[in-house]
C-alpha cells in the first residue's frame, strides 16, 4: 500500500487551467500561497505521448517547489493514484468553475 499521498491541484494561470500531481502541499510562509512540491508526470505510459503532459514535463522541469498564489487555486484532492497532467486554454471572461447557487433565495417566514 503506498503511504506517502497523490494531491491533484488545479489552479489557474494566465488564460490556462492548470492541472498537475504532486506528493507535497502545504501552506508557504509567504502569505498568500501555497508550495506545491514534488512534481508527478506520467512516467508509466512511455507508448503514447500526451502534448498537454509534455509541455507541463517541460515546465516544470527543473522546478525544486512552486509558489502558487491562493488565489488562483481552483481545487485540491488528494486522489489514491497519479492521472495525466494537463493545461486547458480558458477564453478570457470564460467561467472556470460555476458554483451550484439555488435560482432563488428562500424567504424567512414572517411568525
């Protein structure tokens, strides 16, 4: 059983979502940002190439840890294994998440 965690963070970054795997996350000491360590890429499926992955492998190459503004985080799951690493182009003004608000507010009733 492997012990040490997978985490998904999905954050956005000029105009792209951001979707990697990383086994370290925690709050920075700069406030404001989380650290984001330990980078994952599919190393498994050598066969089939994934230009999304490819280019995020390239990125974040030589990156030791990253310094991700709150902000900009979407999500964070700690998931049981790794998944592909890939970035999506957002139209500007695009929604990124659309949360689930009820269509009208309920009325306290008058007792």
């Amino acid at each position: 059983m492997n012990t040490t965690p997978v985490y998904r963070v999905i954050f956005y970054n000029q105009n792209q979502v951001f979707e990697v795997f990383a086994r370290a996350i925690y709050q920075s000491d700069m406030y404001g940002f989380i650290e984001v360590e330990e980078f994952i890429f599919g190393e498994r499926s050598q066969l089939v190439v994934d230009p999304s992955e490819e280019k995020l492998k390239s990125e974040f190459s030589s990156v030791k840890r990253s310094y991700i503004p709150i902000h900009s985080v979407v999500r964070i799951d700690e998931v049981e294994q790794e998944g592909t690493a890939k970035v999506t182009e957002v139209a500007p003004g695009e929604k990124i998440a659309q949360f689930p608000f009820p269509g009208t507010a309920p009325t306290p009733s008058q007792d």
